[in-house]
C-alpha cells in the first residue's frame, strides 16, 4: 500500500498492556540469561541480580513509552526510516540511561563493579537496540497476520453472502409470486418481510452484528420460509431467559445454520419436519444449538453446508479466540450444530 494511503500507524502499538508486559519480561529475560551465563567470572548474588533487573525494567519501560507516544509520527515516516528512527530512540534512551547510571554508581565509589564508562554505555545501548528491533520485528508480524487473518474473515462473510443472496432471493420471489392472487395481504408481508432481512443482510461483511441482531435476522429468515413450505417446515424457539441480547458477533451466525437445515434438511424429507433452536447462556457462555431431521449426509452430500459452517468457524474463532466451539454432526436420523462462545473476550 503506498505510504500517502495508510490509514493505521504500521509500528506495532506497545500502548496496550499485553505489549508492555512482553516488553517488560524480555528485559527481565535478558538478565536472568546473563546471569546464568558461564563466563567464569564472579557470581552474581541477590543484590546485583535485582539492580540489574531494576535497570533493565527501567530501560524497557522507558523505551516502550517513547514508542508508544511517538508512534503516529513513527508510522508517518516511510517504513525503512521508521523502524530506524524507533530502533535510535531506543538506542539514545538506552545510551542516555547508562550514563546516567555509571555516573551514580562513579559518584558512590563503587564504579569498580562496572565495566568502563564506553563499554558499559555502549554495550546497553547495543543490546537494547537489538532486542527493540527484534520485539518490534515480531509485533509486527504478529499485527499483519491478524489484519491477515481478519481480512480473510471479512472474505469469507462476504462470499457466504453473496451464496445466500441468489438462492434465497429467487426462492422468496417465487413464493411471492404464487401468493399475489390467491393470498395479496400475504404477499405484502412477504415482501416487507424480505425487505427488512435483506437490509440487515447487506451488511453481512461490515462491522459487528450482536445475538438480538442475529436471532431477529433467523426468525424473519424462517418466517418466509414457512410460508415458501407451509406445513412441512415446523419451527420450535426455546430461548432461556435471561440472554446476552447485546452480546457482540460477527454477521450471519446463526442464519446460515438455519438455511443449512431447510435446504439440507427439512426440504428433502417428503413429509418435512421440525427444526428445533436452543439458546441458552450461563455465566460464561453463550450456547446456540440448531437441530433438525435429516436424511444421511453421504445421501445429500451437503458441500455447501460444510462451506456455511467453515466460514462461520472461523469468523468466531478470530473473533473470541481459541475459547469458541463449533460441533456438528448427523445422529439417528438428525443433524445438531452447536455454537459456545465464552461471555468474555480475552484481550489481544
């Protein structure tokens, strides 16, 4: 992307406290490596190790703030020039430190413990620097495969979009076509009906959805449905109060599921069937099950369903992290999926 288009500072944020915390420990690290190293000299005891950790969190707290407070004008420089800049302020707050530092310990008589004024002020600045870039190096690998990884979310909500549309849109019009003569105040709300789930699915790919969001969608979904299959498609709702109805979501959850099980499901058994909705939470989770009669998936061969539940996995999965469940699976005649999602999103 050229640099005039950047939108989003591109050095990784150390503001957030996972960051500063990564930062912090590799500076402690780093002196508990030293400190074990075999070098034959003296060996450290408990004072030393804790002015050297003192120091070297300082150090790390210091460069981390920097960063953090330059960042925006880090990100407006060109990118090679950038991380350069970053990796110089370190090496100046680093250099600066150390002088400081040997001057104390120069004013206190006790300047022997410490290597000469050079060396010791360039050897901090030194390993600072790299570790600064090393740290730097992978926050921002780790930041473009998030971006990555969510951008391919967003993909896959809108393919699985563009999937629903055709299909459902065709079907519905079809049925609102065989209700204008014979049923016209049918038909109407039919018509409003689509209206209304259309306009809530055409942000499928943009932004959040929440749980009230998503079970309106389903029950506006089935509802033409219902009218398209009449007897042959039942539906029972067992929503467990109370429910986390603002609970954010990524779009097009639980709609797909849904669709899954008329298409898949109920509109392939002659005489239909029930398509059964728990949603339950308790205090630290979500839970949404679809259930549904179903003839053998190796009788229907339901690829289009596997590639609904793919993407949907994988949208919760960026979303809430390793703590999402999807399981599915056909049993004695009926297919259950099953959504749990934690109640609370661990910080990144």
């Amino acid at each position: 992307m050229p640099e005039a288009q950047r939108t989003e500072p591109w050095l990784p944020d150390l503001c957030r406290l996972p960051r500063l915390g990564a930062m912090l420990g590799l500076a402690q690290l780093t002196v508990v490596v030293v400190a074990l190293v075999p070098d034959g000299s003296r060996g450290w005891d408990v004072h030393g190790f804790l002015t050297a950790s003192g120091y070297a969190l300082w150090l790390a707290l210091s460069v981390a703030a920097l960063l953090c407070v330059s960042r925006r004008w880090l990100s407006s420089l060109p990118m090679r020039g950038g991380a350069l800049a970053a990796v110089a302020i370190a090496v100046a707050v680093s250099g600066i430190a150390a002088a400081i530092v040997h001057g104390l310990f120069t004013s206190v008589d006790t300047a022997d413990r410490l290597p000469s004024f050079w060396r010791f002020t360039a050897g901090s600045a030194a390993v600072v620097a790299l570790l600064t870039a090393l740290a730097l190096r992978y926050f921002y690998v780790i930041d473009r495969w998030q971006a990555q990884v969510g951008a391919h979310a967003r993909a896959e909500a809108d393919a699985l979009q563009a999937r629903i549309r055709p299909h459902f849109l065709f079907n519905s019009m079809n049925m609102i076509a065989s209700l204008l003569r014979r049923d016209p105040v049918v038909a109407e709300r039919a018509v409003l009906d689509l209206s209304d789930l259309f306009r809530a699915a055409l942000g499928a790919g943009e932004g959040q959805s929440s749980l009230a969001e998503e079970l309106d969608l389903s029950e506006r979904y089935l509802g033409i449905e219902q009218l398209r299959m009449g007897d042959r498609l039942q539906v029972q709702w067992r929503k467990h109060e109370p429910l986390p109805m603002d609970l954010p979501m990524p779009r097009l959850v639980l709609q797909p599921l849904l669709e899954n099980a008329v298409l898949h499901g109920i509109s392939r058994l002659p005489r239909g069937g029930t398509i059964e909705i728990d949603i339950a939470a308790d205090a630290s989770s979500l839970t949404m099950r679809v259930r549904n009669p179903s003839l053998p998936p190796e009788q229907i061969g339901v690829h289009g369903a596997g590639h609904a539940q793919r993407s949907i996995g994988h949208r919760l999965g960026y979303m809430f992290g390793p703590r999402a469940r999807m399981v599915s699976g056909w049993n004695d005649g009926y297919y259950a999926c099953e959504i749990k999602l934690p109640l609370e999103r661990t910080p990144t």
